[in-house]
C-alpha cells in the first residue's frame, strides 16, 4: 500500500513565506514524478510545481519567482517552498507522485491535501 503524507500548511499574511513538505512511502519500485496542485474554492484543480527523477522542474506561470521545488525522488520526498505569498495563493495543495509500484505497475497518487490561507 502508497501513502502520500504532506505538511506544512497554514495561514499566512501576505508577504509571507510556508514551506510544504511531502513524502511517499510503500512497495515503490522507481518514483518518476513528484508535484504540487493547488485548488481554490470555485476553480479547478491545477499544477503549481513539478520535479521529475532527472531533476527537471516546472511551475505555473503565477509562481514563478516565487515558489521552489526540491527534493530527491530516490528518497521519495519534496518539498515546495512559498514566498512572497499572495492572498490568489489561498488553495488546497496538495501533493501528487507517480510511481511505479511493485506489482501493480505505474500508478498515481494523491495526498489529503492541506490548506494554505493567505490573509491579512
């Protein structure tokens, strides 16, 4: 069995700074891809930040500049950090693998998702 364990959400003023930690653990064979989403009440749900196990990142447009994402895929952990927060970063993040798992082959995985409030 996958499990996906984020942390580190919470609220923040604007201008602020959170840092957003995930790991992955179970029967993993290879992990390919780690990543944040992010859901705002009302919008859908859409990629913040990537990393792949030849360490390429991407990030929406909006947080560039902004946001960091590290980590070591072989240790199946990220991280993302925030700064320079805006109250448009308010959302649901949650953390996302893909991983190919001993006897069920590639798979996707979600976290609970944790909530970042950014508000004076």
């Amino acid at each position: 069995q996958v499990q996906v364990v984020e942390s580190g959400g919470g609220l923040v003023q604007p201008g602020g700074s959170l840092r957003l930690s995930c790991s992955v653990s179970g029967n993993i064979v290879r992990n390919g891809v780690m990543g944040w989403y992010r859901q705002a009440p009302g919008k859908q749900r859409e990629l913040v930040a990537s990393i792949t196990d030849l360490h390429s990142m991407e990030y929406v447009d909006s947080v560039k500049g902004r946001f960091t994402i590290s980590g070591d895929l072989a240790k199946n952990a990220v991280n993302l950090q925030m700064n320079s927060l805006r109250p448009e970063d308010t959302a649901v993040y949650y953390c996302y693998v893909h991983i190919l798992v001993e006897g069920l082959g590639s798979r996707d995985y979600w976290g609970q998702g944790t909530q970042v409030t950014v508000s004076s």
